[in-house]
C-alpha cells in the first residue's frame, strides 16, 4: 500500500502547520474499534497511523480514534442520526441498516468551514454494512441543511465514494465532489490542495 504522505505529494497537496505530535498507534485503534464493535477500513487506518486528524482544503474535516480526556472528536456510532432521510444518490431507501460510524465532517456549502461546526456541515461517515472490497466500506455524508430551514424536512443522505482513499484522492484531490447535489458552488478554497493538521492532546487516559 503506497504511504499516504506519497498520495498527497502526488496529488500535490501542501502542508500547513506542525504535525500532530503522537498519532494514534495500532493498539489504540484496536481499542476504538473494539468499543465501536467494528473493523475500521484499511484506507482509513492508514491514514490515522500516517497522517493523523486535520482538514483537506475547507472541505473535509477527518477525525482518528483518539482516547483522551477532554478530546471528543472520536469516531463513534450515529446510527441514530439516521432514522429517517431521504435518499439524494439515486435510490428510494428511507431507513439505514447497520452501524455508521462517523469520522469526520464534510463541509456542504462555500468555505471557509464554519467554526464551530453548524448546519453547514455534514457527518462524514462509513456504512459498516456496505463493504466494497475485503476491507473497504462505503463512504457517505448526511445533509441537515433542509431540515434547518424547512422544520421537519429528512435530511439528505448523499453517497460519496467507495472507500477512503476514493474519497480522498478522487473526491477531494480530482474535485469529483464538486459534482455532488450538496456542494452548493464550490470555491476554490474547498479544494484547495492544502491539508491543515490537527493538534492532537499527548496525555492519554487509560
């Protein structure tokens, strides 16, 4: 598997800002993925271990497994944020089947990301019932901005790629999701080929 400092040097992505400091190890993940019930992707792992939480332009926030005290940007279960919806990647559905597991956010209209993150952002999240290959899942965002301004209206759910590196190098990286029903037109500052590290805290709990 190439290294995913080598897939962003490629893609021409620049970093700015300090590293993370201590990424997230082996066993750490082990430990999330024990707590969640689930088997995180491979792509997805890689990119913890390598590279760490941060953001990809002012379009996606990824977040890692990261168990200290205080710091709740951790992937866990929003199965619940899922009851009901309606399906905008071409399919009738209405209810989701199995876990989905967020680890990060998507940005749904023009940048800059909003801080904190509001109704402008989406959940970023894996379909742990939808593998695509031996160790891959599908990837989808979760669009509430209708339901912010239509009262009871289901969110959208919007299908974004095959697995994480699709969503990375294709999505963001070749802008594919710009073709997206919830990029409401794009800037050039969403896909920005920057990646913005996350300080990550160093004092773990057990």
């Amino acid at each position: 598997m190439t290294p995913w400092k080598e897939h962003l040097d490629q893609c021409g992505i620049q970093w700015r800002g300090a590293p993370p400091g201590p990424l997230p190890t082996e066993e750490e993940l082990a430990a999330a993925e024990q707590r969640l019930k689930v088997t995180f992707p491979a792509s997805y792992r890689s990119f913890c271990t390598e590279i760490g939480p941060g953001r990809l332009g002012d379009l996606l926030e990824i977040i890692v497994p990261w168990n200290v005290k205080g710091f709740l940007a951790t992937p866990r279960n929003i199965h619940r944020d899922l009851v009901s919806f309606v399906d905008a990647s071409n399919g009738s559905r209405t209810k989701f089947i199995g876990k989905a597991i967020q680890i990060g956010v998507v940005v749904l209209g023009p940048g800059p990301v909003p801080r904190p993150f509001t109704d402008q952002c989406g959940p970023l999240f894996f379909a742990a019932s939808e593998a695509t290959s031996e160790s891959e899942w599908t990837l989808y965002a979760l669009d509430r901005r209708q339901r912010a301004s239509a009262g009871e209206t289901p969110p959208r759910l919007v299908k974004l790629a095959r697995s994480f590196t699709d969503l990375v190098l294709q999505g963001f990286c070749q802008q594919r999701l710009a073709k997206l029903p919830f990029v409401a037109a794009p800037t050039e500052d969403q896909f920005r080929p920057e990646f913005h590290p996350r300080q990550l805290p160093t004092a773990a709990t057990g």
